[in-house]
C-alpha cells in the first residue's frame, strides 16, 4: 500500500509539470521570452501478491489452540486466545453442542448399567488411589485399557480396588456372583496365589457360617413344632372306591348332568330338611366342595374338621384329627382334592381330601384367624393375630416353603380373598382398615382404604360370577351392617348398597350370596338367619335357625333354594 502511494503521488506532479509546460509554450509564442524545459519518465510497478512475512519467521509454526484445551505448553498472545474458532461452523451448534445430542442442561450424559456396589468400589478406590476403571473396560479384552487416573498407581496396585485391598471378606466382596466375579476380572482384578488362597477360605468360611444359621433356624422350627401332635384321619364309610372304580369323592352322575343343566334363578328356603350331628363342640366355619356341592366340609372348636355327604346317605364321611385346639378357618383348593385348616394352636395343615394325608404344616408365630388357598398357584395365605400375612408354598418342604410375608396391618388380621383374576389380595384387620395388594408383593398395599367411620371387618365374602372374576365384595361390619365393595379397574365402596337389621357385634357371622345374585344371607348373634334382597337391600325374611349363634351360613351352589347353616350348639343345618 505505501508504494502504491508514492505511485500514484508521482503520477500526479508529473500531471502539474505537462500543465505549466504548457502555459509557457503559449507565453512564448505570444511573447517570445519563455524557456522550454525537458519531459519526466516515471516507471510504475504494481506487486499484486501479498505480504507473507519476512525470511527471519520462515520455518516457525505457530499452534493453534483448541477451545477445549485445558493445558497450554506456550505463552501465547492475548490475539491467539480469543481468534476465532477455525474451520467451518456447524449451523446446528447452541453452545457448542448439537441440540439432537443434548439430554441434559449441560451436554450429552451416556447412560450404563452397573451396580451399586461396583459403582461404590470405583467410586472410593479414586478417592483413595487416584485411579478407577471404566465402566466399559468389563468387556474389553486389554486389561487396563480403560483406566482413568493415575496409571501408575493402579500398576502398582495390580488393579485392585479399595474393596479388594483392604477387605478380603469373599462375602463381603459377592465373589459367589458368578456375574459379579466376571464383572471384577474384566475390571483389571489381578489377584495372586496367596490372595486366591484367602479367597477360598473366606469362601469356606462363609459358607460354614451359612449352614450354621440354617442349622439355627430348623432347630428353632423343630422346637416350635414339637407341640404339634401327629396328623390322623378316619373313614366313615364302607368303601372308599365303588365297583366301577370311583372314589367318594367323585360327584355323582346325575348331579353332574344337573350341574350342566342348571336353572339361574334362586328361591328363599322355607323349612329345615336335614339336620348333622357329629361335633362335639361349636362349629365355626363351613364350606361347599367347589362346582358341585355334593360334599360339606365343616370346622369345629373340638379341634376336628369333618367332610358330610349331601345326596345319599348324608353321613359324615371322613374326620381330620390334627388340632389341639379349636378350628378357626378352612379353605378348599380349586379342584376339591386339597384343602387347608388354621387352628387356635398356630398350627396351618394341608390336607388330601381323599386320604386324609396331611400333606404339609406350618407352625405360625401369631394364631392363624383365616386361611386361604390361592386358585392358581396353590399357594397358602394365612391372616394371623402379629399383624402378618404369611405364604407358604405346600410343593416345597417345609424348611424352604415360606414365600413372603405381607407386613402393613396394625391389627390382628382376620380376612384374606383374591380378586381381579387373582392377581390382587384384599385383606382386613382389627385396626379397621382395608388393604389391597398385588399378590406376590408384600412390601406394600397398592390401596389403603381408612376412614373415620369404618369398623373392623371379621368376615368378607366373594360374590359369585360366571367367569371367575368377582365384581363385588360383601364384608361383615361390627356396626351391625354389610359393606359392598366393587372391584375391578376402580376399587371402591358402592354407597348405595349396605345391608342392615341383623346384630352381630363381637361375632364374625360368615356372610352367603345366592348364585344369581339375587339374595343375601347372614346369621347374627341371637340364631336367627337373615335374608335380604339384593337389589333393593330389603329384609326379605328373618327365622331361628340355632339356638346359639349362627356363625355361617352359605348357599348351595347348584341347588338355588338349599341354604347350609352352622352355629354354636353344634349343629349343621340344611334348608331348603
């Protein structure tokens, strides 16, 4: 630029000099008395290649630096640190950071998996040795490949963590996790002979210390049942099996077909028709084989539970010894062929039907107030009076057939049923509350029901469907009056139904639905049976039907004018 300047200057006093020239040329002619002076060459060259620096920088580079450096090896100039970024910018970038890849405030954060105990090692071992391994290294072939931090100081430690380096304990270290141990190999975890050899012997000991506990707690269970007296049984009839080779248990033939053939609508029973005798003491609970009906099973406070045939001879079958103390629930499985007895002595049995075998008993640490078979899995849901709900699992032995334990309830618990395909449990308790949870979880109700004006409910009963699924609950309140709770998407308290009249505050008076829906049965505290309408939750009829209290009372499943009612003075009555 500065030649170009002087150029163009001495283009311009080449222009003055042609111009006074030229003035004197005329004086002189008009005059005659001017002298002419000589013309001026001026040579003009034009460099239109920039300048690119002197020879003394040639050979020197100059490094750029990069935005996210963090160390500077030279002193740069205040013009180097904030030049602009070089290379073409992406049009996408907010902040430096394309927002399709931002998944936080601050950037991109990529998620693994790994656990809480493996992120607690790394996590402590950098605090304390400066290095840690990345979460990736566990499936990469080079061993310290991934190692974050100080290297040397993790050759040094031969890639042991904090975990391995100062507490050897195999349990400790969940060395027995196949899973974990690969996890800790792929971690750099470079153990020695001497090391192996202590591994082993944490092991060992580990597992003696295992099967000492184990000896502990089948020793206390032993102590527990040693009370328990052994389980006996006794046929009543002549034959077990007929001439065509079918046990007592089968249902008869023509009851089948009606079964089948069955009529929906129900009639209110007017009259007793057969009254059964055998127990000794009160009898506390009674329950239809399921489908069919053709067998009863009843509960007493003698400590006995006995099996009735309905149809031909309505004798008493067979007799299941195995209580020391008063029966208090019993309950059939799907099929009819098991069914299981919780009695006063903490004592939970799982009989055979058709042999009379026990199959399997539970001492329980609370007294079992209800008791309950699960349709699908068998499994065996106790309520007892320490707040628990316990299930057992019958198929396993005794030792390992404990499942899970429902803890939630403040009270004793005294109800236990399945709802919505069975895969949801609604229990009741003496602190006047209403869980329902899911079944196999029982960490925590998914429903809590409590209100002021709520009372505790002894007794609850299904209502009957077509399809196995029930839509109502019916539960037995000691304020003298039945609740109906309906299940299904929304479990709530249906208002506009509660049915009320009888007394049976202090009893739990089991409550009976007719198949179709249409009438509802109690007892109460005084003998008598009562019958209201379900539709309009009218009495219908009340008559005396024991001469104590009337504690159950259940209507037949085929048969839709036959009631079964049970009581105190020991009687089992029929009515139709």
């Amino acid at each position: 630029p500065a030649r170009t300047m002087d150029a163009l200057g001495a283009l311009a006093c080449y222009d003055d000099a042609d111009e006074a020239g030229g003035s004197s040329s005329a004086g002189k002619q008009e005059g005659g008395a001017a002298k002419q002076r000589p013309k001026m060459t001026t040579a003009i060259a034009v460099r239109a290649a920039p300048e690119v620096g002197s020879l003394e920088s040639a050979g020197v580079i100059t490094p750029m630096i990069s935005n996210d450096a963090k160390v500077v090896p030279y002193n740069p100039k205040y013009e180097a640190l904030w030049a602009a970024e070089q290379g073409p910018q992406n049009p996408y970038y907010v902040n430096g950071i394309t927002p399709g890849m931002r998944n936080t405030l601050g950037g991109s954060i990529e998620r693994t998996n790994i656990a809480d105990f493996h992120f607690e090692d790394q996590f402590q071992t950098y605090n304390t040795f400066g290095f840690a391994m990345d979460p990736a290294a566990a499936s990469d072939a080079t061993l310290g490949s991934d190692v974050v931090g100080d290297r040397a100081m993790w050759a040094t430690m031969q890639g042991r963590s904090v975990q391995q380096a100062t507490k050897r304990d195999a349990k400790k270290r969940k060395l027995e996790d196949a899973a974990a141990a690969k996890v800790l190999t792929g971690c750099g975890t470079a153990l020695t002979e001497e090391e192996q050899a202590e591994v082993a012997k944490d092991l060992e000991d580990a597992e003696a210390t295992k099967a000492a506990a184990k000896a502990v707690v089948v020793a206390e269970r032993k102590a527990r049942e040693k009370g328990m007296p052994d389980a006996t049984s006794q046929f009543h009839g002549k034959a077990e099996v007929d001439y065509q080779g079918r046990t007592w248990l089968d249902c008869p033939t023509d009851l089948k077909k009606q079964s089948e053939l069955a009529s929906c609508q129900s009639y209110i029973p007017k009259t007793c028709v057969h009254t059964w005798t055998g127990h000794t003491a009160g009898v506390h609970a009674i329950r239809w084989i399921p489908k069919t009906g053709h067998l009863l099973l009843s509960a007493s406070m003698d400590g006995k539970v006995k099996i009735w045939d309905v149809y031909n001879n309505r004798k008493c079958v067979r007799t299941y010894s195995g209580h020391t103390k008063p029966v208090r629930d019993i309950c059939f499985s799907q099929d009819g062929r098991q069914f299981c007895s919780a009695g006063f002595d903490r004592v939970v049995r799982y009989w055979d039907t058709e042999t009379g075998a026990c199959l399997n008993a539970w001492k329980a640490k609370g007294i079992p107030y209800c008791c309950k078979i699960h349709p699908g899995d068998d499994n065996i849901l106790a309520g007892c009076s320490d707040k628990n709900i316990v299930q057992w699992d019958p198929r396993q032995s005794t030792d390992d057939s404990l499942v899970q334990e429902y803890v939630q309830h403040l009270g004793a618990v005294n109800t236990v049923n399945f709802i919505d395909d069975n895969r949801r449990v609604v229990t009741t308790a003496d602190d006047k509350k209403l869980f329902v949870w899911e079944y196999g979880i029982g960490t925590a109700p998914m429903k809590h029901v409590a209100e002021p004006w709520m009372h505790s409910m002894p007794t609850m009963t299904v209502a009957p469907s077509d399809d196995g699924n029930p839509k109502y609950l019916l539960g037995q309140s000691l304020d003298n009056q039945i609740l109906v709770y309906q299940t299904g998407d929304r479990f709530k308290l249906n208002k506009k139904k509660h049915f009320v009249g009888h007394t049976i505050a202090g009893y739990a008076c089991q409550i009976g639905v007719s198949p179709d829906m249409k009438y509802v049965i109690s007892g109460d505290g005084d003998g008598r049976l009562w019958l209201w309408d379900w539709k309009s939750t009218k009495v219908y009829r009340k008559f005396k039907a024991h001469d104590g209290v009337c504690i159950g009372a259940i209507w037949h499943p085929i048969e839709q004018s036959k009631v079964a009612t049970c009581g105190w003075d020991g009687l089992i009555k029929f009515w139709d």
